[in-house]
C-alpha cells in the first residue's frame, strides 16, 4: 500500500461527517460533528470532550454543549446512519447482533449508574449499562444502534431524572424490549438481516423470541442450561426437561465440527443438533432447533442455542450464525480501545445519548474505510480498525507541511506493513499449537465437516 492510497482519508471523513449531519444539524453544529469524529479516530489516550476540543483548539465548553444542548436531532443521524448500511452494506444474509456493553463509574450522577452486573470489570459494580444491536454482512461489521438502560430506581427518582436531563415521560423497558425496539425501528428504516443472535441473558426471553419472529427474522440465540422444554419425538404428556439434562441421553449423535479459522487456529466443537419445544408458560411451544456445543480442546465449556430456522436448514449454516456474536464483542472491544466508547464523561442522558450515536458513526466509518483499502489491488486483506485510524491520524494536523505529513504518512505505513507482517507469523505459530493440541485428542481438522465462511 502506498502513501496515495491513503492520502483521500482526511477527505473521506469530512465528506462522510457532512452526510451524516447535513439533514439533522446546523451550520456550526456540522463543524462540531467534524471535529467529534476526528477526535474520535486519533491516537490519543483520552478522547473524551476536553481533550478533543483542545487538540481541536476550541473551547470546551463549546463541544460540551454541541452533545448536550445543541439542537439537532440525534436520531435523524442515526436513521441516516442506518440507511446508508441498509443502502451501501446490504446482503441476503445480514446478521443483527443484540448485546450490552458497560462503563464502570466511581460516581453517582451518570444517567443511569447504579450497581449492577459490569461486564467491563467482571462482577456487580457501579456502571452504566447500554444496550446495542451490531450488524455483520460477511466480513463488513458495525453498530446499527445503541440506547442507555435506565434502570427502575432512577425512574422513580424524579428530582434524580431531572438533575440528568432523562425525559419525565420515559418509560422503563427491561433489556430486551429495548432491544426488540431497536430491531423494529432499524427495519422501519429499511435495514433487513435474516438473522438475529443473542446471548443467554436476551435469548432467555421467550417474548424476545417471538418478537423477531413476528419482524420475519430468524433468530439462533443462546439460553441459559436451565430451560425446560420436551424433544420433539417424546410424548408432551411427560414432564418437561433441562436442556442440559438431555445432552447425555439418547437420540442424534454428536458431531465434531470446524467453527471457523481464527487467528489462535480452528475452532473445532462438538455439535449435537434436536428437535425441541420450549416451555413457554407452562406451556409447550413451536417446534425448533436444539442446538448443543462442546468446546472439543482446552476449558470445558458447554453453550446451548435456540433456533426458529427451518427443519431443512443446514447445520453448517446455524453454527455459522450461532457463533457469528463474537463480531459484536470485537467491536465493543475496538469502540473503546480505537475510538473511545467508554470515555464518556458528561451527566446527562442526552448528551450520552448523543455520544452512542455518533461513536456508532466513527465506527461505520473506519469499518467503510478499512473495506475500502482491503480491496484495493495492493491492499492488506487482514488490515485492522486499529491500522485505519493511524493512517488517517497522522493527516489531521492542518499546521503540519505536507511533507511532513506525507513523511509521516510513510511512516505509518510501514509501522502498518510491520505489524501485518507480524500478525501473520503470530497467526501460522498459533494455528500450529492448535493443531498439535487437537492431534493430541485424535482430531484431524482437514476432515471435519466444516461452517461456510459466509452464507
């Protein structure tokens, strides 16, 4: 990759900052928008509103007020957003990811802060809580959206929610109606995914189930080992069953299966696949895919899925969607590593609010570009969100002579090149520890039945 294939970044950001701002922001407010994603996509350790306002050389309180105050309407960005993923990143076989993300807080006047399960930290703890729902398209991921869980005892707390700036009309919605809601409203605006996964703590609910059901998607979502349902050859009259008190019986046989390539090695599982009817109020449902996985190699773990996918689908084509949700979890990991998801530090619902939507901009963004540079003829097919923002941070600088800044330029592209290069052996060491662990057990990963890489 040469400097010239990177040199058009800086314009790229400021043409796609004006796209998505132009309907919903005004004159000055577009330039703050500008100058939020660039402070977003720099290297710098701390990208909350100080610091990005300084680097930027504007007050800031000006950015302050530009995410709480200003008017402009944050979810005309965000339908904006949307569309152009449902326009520019469509594919047949899209796949909405529901999660949660958390931001550990030492203080009490965040919007929405209590203690609660932080996933940040591993344990309760005071945090903040939102609720997202990703979007995978092959090798393309990004967010679709993104909202703060308000919790019950701060909807009571009048003075409380006022102090925050949260809505008096707001009502509570658990987790997973919020993220039904997001579902909904990103088909509205025209995104279509044929699946939706989600972890045991959304899978759980069976009215999440339904609802995607009722939007027309399919869903492969984990559930936790306790629910309870009967296979679907076994007579309904009998007592209904823990899910994992039936991997041990009889009935299909367990197969070995190749996940997918990751940059450790294979992932390699033992599958076994029923039919089963959950217990949904005491009462048994549908008919739908049990799907049971053993990790085959190292730590013992054991996850059950859940599927309204057709009798005739592949299961190839399940585990594939069954495990795409770890593309979410990158993508939180790189929200707040490369563009600072969780640097926000404002009080106020709005502004936070705010912050969601437009960190899911810097996102889309780099995700846009790095397909961009992967494709062109002297590309890197394995080049990072992390390798994207370097390149166009080092353009940032108006001060800087443009020989400088082509100097440096040149420089990052090495430092790209080095670390590619240095992937790739990580990669091929990893790949062969693996395999000498899975020849120690006696599997062969070459013969293995194995998912599509995409469907």
């Amino acid at each position: 990759m040469d400097v010239q294939a990177v040199e058009s970044l800086p314009d790229e950001l400021a043409k796609f900052a004006s796209a998505i701002s132009a309907c919903a922001m005004t004159k000055p407010s577009q330039r703050h928008c500008l100058t939020y994603l660039a402070g977003q996509v720099t290297d710098r350790p701390r990208k909350s509103v100080e610091p990005i306002a300084l680097a930027a050389k504007i007050p800031p309180r000006t950015l302050q007020e530009f995410l709480s105050f200003h008017r402009w309407d944050e979810e005309a960005v965000e339908a904006c957003l949307q569309e152009r993923l449902a326009g520019d990143h469509a594919h047949a076989q899209a796949i909405a990811i529901v999660d949660e993300t958390s931001f550990a807080k030492k203080g009490d006047r965040s919007p929405g802060v209590q203690r609660q399960w932080c996933g940040a930290t591993g344990k309760v703890d005071n945090c903040m809580v939102s609720v997202h729902v990703g979007y995978a398209a092959g090798d393309f991921h990004a967010l679709l959206s993104g909202e703060l869980y308000v919790p019950q005892a701060w909807l009571a707390d009048a003075k409380r929610c006022e102090d925050a700036g949260i809505p008096p009309d707001l009502p509570y919605r658990t987790k997973w109606q919020m993220a039904l809601d997001q579902l909904a409203v990103a088909r509205q605006r025209g995104v279509r995914c044929r699946w939706v996964v989600a972890d045991e703590l959304y899978g759980r609910a069976h009215e999440l189930r339904l609802g995607v059901a009722d939007l027309g998607m399919q869903y492969v979502v984990e559930i936790p080992c306790n629910l309870s349902g009967h296979l679907a050859h076994w007579d309904l009259a009998g007592p209904p069953r823990r899910v994992d008190g039936l991997w041990e019986r009889g009935g299909t046989r367990w197969e070995t299966w190749k996940i997918e390539e990751t940059t450790k090695g294979p992932e390699v599982w033992r599958v076994r696949a029923l039919r089963f009817r959950p217990l949904e109020e005491g009462v048994a449902g549908d008919e739908q895919w049990l799907i049971i996985a053993c990790k085959a190699f190292g730590t013992q773990v054991t996850k059950y899925f859940l599927s309204n996918a057709p009798k005739d689908t592949p299961l190839g084509d399940l585990l594939h969607v069954a495990f795409a949700r770890w593309h979410v979890e990158r993508l939180f990991q790189e929200s707040k590593s490369e563009i600072g998801l969780d640097h926000y530090e404002g009080r106020t619902w709005l502004g936070f609010k705010r912050h969601l939507v437009l960190s899911a901009a810097s996102i889309l963004f780099l995700a846009e570009q790095r397909k961009r540079l992967r494709e062109l003829p002297d590309g890197f097919g394995s080049l990072t969100l992390e390798q994207v923002k370097r390149a166009v941070e080092v353009q940032l600088d108006p001060e800087m002579p443009l020989e400088e800044r082509r100097r440096q330029l040149a420089c990052a592209i090495a430092i790209n090149e080095y670390h590619q290069r240095r992937n790739e052996t990580a990669r091929r060491s990893h790949e062969k520890r693996r395999l000498r662990e899975l020849k120690a057990l006696g599997i062969d990963p070459a013969t293995l039945p194995r998912c599509p890489a995409t469907l």
